[in-house]
C-alpha cells in the first residue's frame, strides 16, 4: 500500500461520492453513515473513521475506501491475491480432473485425447482469466 496522506471522515461534512454518477454523499442524521442521491448507495464510516465502507454492495465483497482530502482512494485489500489464489486453486483441481479422467474411464493415452484435454483446459483457463479480469475491472 503506498505512503498517501488519508484524513479522518467528517461525519458533518458532504462529500462527493466514490460511485462514478457524480452523486454527493451527505450525513445520515443519528448514524456514522453518508447516503448518495445518485446512486442511493449507503457507506458507512469505520469505528476509526478513515475508512468509508459501502454498504450492501452487490459485490461479494464489501469495498473500502480512503479519504484524502480531495477523494477517494480505493483500499487495495488483498483480495485480488485471494481471488488469483483462488483461480489457480481451481484450474490446479480442473487439471488434476482432466488428468485423473483417462485413468476413471480406462480411455487410453493417446494423442488425440492429450489435444483435446490440452484444448478443455486452454478454453477453462481462458474463462477462468476473462472473469478474474471482469473483477479486476470493476475497481
Ligand atoms: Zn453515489
């Protein structure tokens, strides 16, 4: 995480909010919490208040954010890593599938069967690599 000046959330002031429609968030009397009436998104404030946080998201994950005095940073959690993790997780389990399929089924090792499983899993890790991007993307 690099070194950028992060300042604690106001909870009277108005802020522009961190979706892309230009919305402003304003402080939800009572609550540590800002609505936008843009994209009508509640974020909550941390308990150390330098953390904004987004609530129900329809991310699986919750997205976190940094005020700087001038916007919003996006807090980069490891959660990429989790997903790459988890990604090569599941082509690491595809593989040994596609491996251990020739022994279940008795289907001699022959070329034809190597392109084909070669093929399968060139086409799953195509997929695998266009939605971990899509995710990426959406930050
Ligand atoms: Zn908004």
């Amino acid at each position: 995480m690099s070194r950028v000046k992060t300042c604690k959330i106001d909870l009277e002031t108005t802020y522009p909010c961190p979706c892309r429609k230009r919305g402003q968030l304003c402080p939800i009397v009572l609550t540590d919490a800002f609505g936008c009436g843009q994209c009508h998104q509640i974020f909550v404030v941390r308990a150390d208040g330098y953390v904004l946080e987004q609530l129900s998201s329809i991310y699986p994950y919750q997205q976190l954010w940094y005020w700087t005095g001038k916007d919003w940073l996006l807090v980069r959690r490891p959660l990429h890593q989790n997903g790459f993790a988890w990604l090569v997780g599941s082509l690491a389990a595809l593989f040994l599938l596609m491996l251990s399929l020739p022994i279940v089924f008795h289907i001699p090792f022959d070329r034809r069967v190597m392109v084909w499983m070669l093929l399968t899993i060139f086409i799953a890790l195509m997929l695998s690599f266009m939605v971990w991007l899509t995710i990426y993307r959406q930050h």
